[in-house]
C-alpha cells in the first residue's frame, strides 16, 4: 500500500536496508551521544507481516534524520523490540526499554491487547509512546500521559464501518464475529451498536478462537441464517481462514471487516475468495497522491519490500516521535533531552504534517486528524475506495 526524495538523502537509501535488519552501526562507536528510539511490534508468530511493516516504516523514517542528528552530536539509533503480539511479553519489552536510560521514545503497538498493558510501564518510565496502529478505545482513556496514536480509534472507526454497511452496501441484515480479544469485541460492540441504531438486523453474534483452523461451527450458522453482511471484528490470519470457510459453505453476502484485516497475507492465505472483501481501515492509500508514489518506489528500493498500510503509519509514527525529539534538544540548548521533556515536546504536537496524516494530539493522545478509509480486494490486490464518510 498502501516524500520527497533528494540527492541529499541518496546516500542513505542505499544503506537503509542494511539498517532496518539491524546491522548497520552494530556494535560501533561513534563518539557521539547515543539516542536509542525503540519500536515495538510482532516480528514473529501469524502477525509479522504488520509488525515488520511498522518496523521498517519507522525504520525507514529514522534513517532518513540519522544525518541530522549526527550534525548535532548524537548517535541516531533504531531498537526494535519483537512483542509476539503477547501482552506478557510486551510488558517484559516495556521493562527492558525503560531500563535502558538511551531509549527516549517507543512506536508502537499494533495489538490493543498488548499496548494496554505494555503502556502502564511506559507510564511508570516517563516513556513516550506513538503508536501506528492501536484503534482500541480503552488505550487513550485510562490517563496516562505517555500515550498517543496517529489512527483513529475504534468509536470513530466501528460507527464509520456500520454507517457504510448500511448507507452505502445496503445491507439489511447482519452477523457478527471477533477473534474474542481486546481489539476485536471492541470493534464489533461498536459495529453492533451502530447497526442496531441504524436498524440493520443483528441475526447472529459469535467469537472464534485465534489460532484455530476450523471455524465450521460458526460458518454453518452464518450459511443458515444467510445475512446481508458479515461483520469480522479480528485479524487477517483469521479473517483469511474465515472468508474462505465461509465461500466454501456457500456463503453468498458481503464479507466485510476492520483494520485488523488490512493485511496483503490476507488473500495469500484466502486465495480467491479474497476478491471482494470489503473493509475499513486507519490509514488511507500514500499512493493517491505523486509524491506519495515516489516515497513508496523509493521505500520499496531501500527495503527490498512493498509499502503495506502500516509501513506508512510507523514511518509517520516516527516522524511525530522524531520532531519532538528534535523539539526538545532544542529546548534543552542542544543537549541530549530528558524523557521528560521528550514526552512533554511530543504531546504538544500541533499541526505536524507526516507524509500521509496530519498530527495534533489530544489531552488524552487521540490525533485530531485521524480518519476511517474504505478498501476492496479485487484481484488479489487491495483497491483505495475512499473516507468512510
């Protein structure tokens, strides 16, 4: 997925692949000032095609300044951490960056249900976090000051999704299935909800069990009661299995979802019966505009890899950390800013143009700007419809 690009920053296109992995500056001493800025994303396990997405998004936008901040005296340098998408071992990473006095800031998560719990000991560190990607509700709204998103959340995104359904689709009736975690029942009671208000007849709700391969039980009951839609709330290696039990039994409605299903793995593992999938995401297309197909032909040149949503969302995650960073080291008289006031210059971002969204934060750490874009797949590729609403 789905900018500018100057002889100044030649250079580091060519050598950013080799920092992304990891490997370049490994181990090296360059006499200046370390400034570590962590992501934190599965870079293993069923999710690791978003996380490392939002990995070399970030990465991609830190190599771009590492030059800048050289000039300045300091050390540029990108920490990426592997949370399985596991709370538990989200939370042992969030220890483990806090510990480290260099680490001045964190983008991520991708999973709610492990930013939550990663997010109370950011908050104990005085550690900044951007995410890229985290829609639930209950993230920006248990006061903590450390936490802020670029997308939007999941009462803007759920409402949006509905309305679309209802207003655009024509559906009349509707089933309704999540994955059973923090991000997915979050999503679907606000599909719900909107539907109901709406009038759309809820002819079923049910959760499947991630991980699990055969979801038969709950296809037979969609195929039974033959709804308009199929509301997922849940993501793409799921959604995958689901779209494609759900055809094979029949299955004729709309099939439709949320961000956590804007993945390009999802036709990988649905094949065909990919074509057709309609879903909401929180980031919209880089590639509707000239300057954004540059930045995604110079991306794909320095990572070996195609833009995904969230390549997009980490690059503008970082941008957002990193202009706070550079906020404070000027406030601080060009030296190497505390967390504290890295966190403060953060929160205050007014107005910053990332190279898809636009970032003023909220009291809480919500985006002002933050919007719900529409896709299709067709033809195993995952086509910009436009704004939700």
């Amino acid at each position: 997925m789905k900018l500018k690009v100057t002889m100044g920053l030649f250079t580091a296109l060519l050598t950013t692949g080799l920092a992304l992995s990891g490997c370049a500056g490994a181990g090296q001493s360059t006499g200046k000032e370390v400034i570590k800025l962590a992501t934190q994303s599965p870079l293993s396990g069923a999710y690791a095609n978003i996380g490392d997405a939002i990995k070399q998004g970030a990465g991609y936008a830190l190599q771009e300044e590492k030059e800048e901040f050289a000039k300045m005296g300091f050390d540029l340098q990108l920490f990426p951490q592997d949370d399985q998408a596991d709370p538990k071992q989200g939370v042992t990473n969030a220890q483990l960056l806090v510990a480290n006095k260099d680490v001045l800031g964190v983008v991520g998560h991708y999973n709610t249900g492990v930013a939550v719990p990663s997010s109370s000991k950011y908050e104990d560190g005085k550690l900044v976090m951007v995410s890229p990607a985290n829609t639930g509700v209950t993230l920006t709204e248990e006061g903590k000051k450390t936490v802020h998103r670029i997308c939007a959340r999941d009462d803007t995104q759920g409402p949006s999704a509905a309305r679309y359904a209802k207003n655009t689709l024509g559906v009349t009736t509707a089933f309704i299935i999540n994955d059973k975690t923090a991000y997915g029942v979050g999503l679907t009671d606000q599909v719900k909800a909107q539907f109901e208000k709406d009038g759309v007849t809820i002819l079923g709700s049910e959760g499947i069990t991630v991980g699990e391969k055969d979801y038969s039980s709950v296809v037979n009951q969609v195929v039974s009661k033959n709804p308009d839609i199929i509301f997922f709330g849940g993501i793409y290696s799921e959604g995958g299995l689901l779209v494609k039990q759900a055809r094979d039994k029949g299955f004729k409605g709309i099939f439709m979802g949320g961000d956590g299903i804007d993945s390009s793995d999802l036709v990988t593992i649905a094949g065909s019966a990919a074509d057709g999938v309609i879903y909401t995401s929180v980031a919209g297309d880089v590639t509707q505009t000239d300057a954004g197909k540059k930045w995604a032909e110079a991306y794909e040149k320095a990572t070996s890899k195609k833009p995904e949503t969230y390549s997009v969302y980490g690059y503008d995650a970082m941008k957002v950390l990193l202009n706070g960073l550079k906020e404070s080291i000027k406030a601080n008289g060009g030296k190497k800013p505390s967390r504290e006031q890295v966190l403060e210059a953060v929160h205050k971002t007014k107005n910053f143009q990332g190279l898809f969204t636009k970032v003023t934060f909220t009291e809480k750490g919500d985006n002002e700007f933050a919007q719900v874009f529409v896709y299709k797949f067709k033809n195993g590729n995952a086509a910009f419809v436009g704004k939700a609403d």
